[in-house]
C-alpha cells in the first residue's frame, strides 16, 4: 500500500501522514481546523461571564489558547461533556451555552501555516 499524498500547499510526499482524524463529527471538523493552523485567541478587550475563567485568561493576553495550561484553565468549569478542554472550548466559542446563555465568542482566530500539522479526516 503507498502512502501517497498531496499536501495543501500542493506538495507530494511519500510520507506518511502523521495525524489521522476518525470520524468527521463537530469534534473532527473542529480538531483539522486547529491542526490546519487556526490558532485560537482571547479577542482584545473580551470579558468571559465566568470571572474565574476571565481572571485566568487575564493573566495571559496576546497568549495563544493553545500555548496556555489548559487544565489550569477548564478548571472550575461545568457543563454536559466529561472532558475539561471540551468544556473549556466550549465555554470560550460559546460561553454559557449549556446555561441558556447567548453570549458571543469570546475567540478570535489566526492562521498560522508554520503551526498546521498534515493530517486526514476519514
């Protein structure tokens, strides 16, 4: 079997692929948009209604999402799903959801192709 492909920037490469994403759910769609090189931030100026999420994301502005201590950040936070960076994502993309609320996204998104990771969503 090859392992052909070709990449977004239109390359080749007989590498194999070094992610490989299972299931194109909200979950996968989600995950290749990160792997692509989106990379999630606090917008300048957003207040989180969760003061112990927006006293945290406090400590770090113009730090991406990504590069902060994400456990330290899911603390505290509840909602429907087990997973604490399921929460903490879904209280940054839509904050207070679970509760009824109908904030606005607290992320704002920035590409950058240096941080993309090839992958394949099957």
């Amino acid at each position: 079997m090859t392992s052909w492909r070709h990449d977004s920037l239109g390359a080749s490469s007989s590498e194999p692929l070094p992610v490989v994403i299972i299931g194109n759910g909200p979950s996968g769609i989600c995950l290749s948009y990160l792997l692509s090189g989106h990379i999630p931030y606090v917008k300048p100026g957003a207040v989180h209604p969760h003061p112990l999420l927006q006293r945290k994301l406090a400590e770090a502005p113009g730090v991406s999402i990504l590069d902060q201590d994400l456990e330290y950040l899911s603390e505290g936070l509840e909602g429907r799903s087990q997973s604490p960076v399921a929460l903490l994502f879904d209280a940054l993309l839509r904050p207070d959801t679970d509760f009824g609320g109908s904030i606005d996204s607290v992320l704002s998104w920035k590409r950058q192709k240096d941080r993309a990771v090839p992958h394949l969503v099957l």
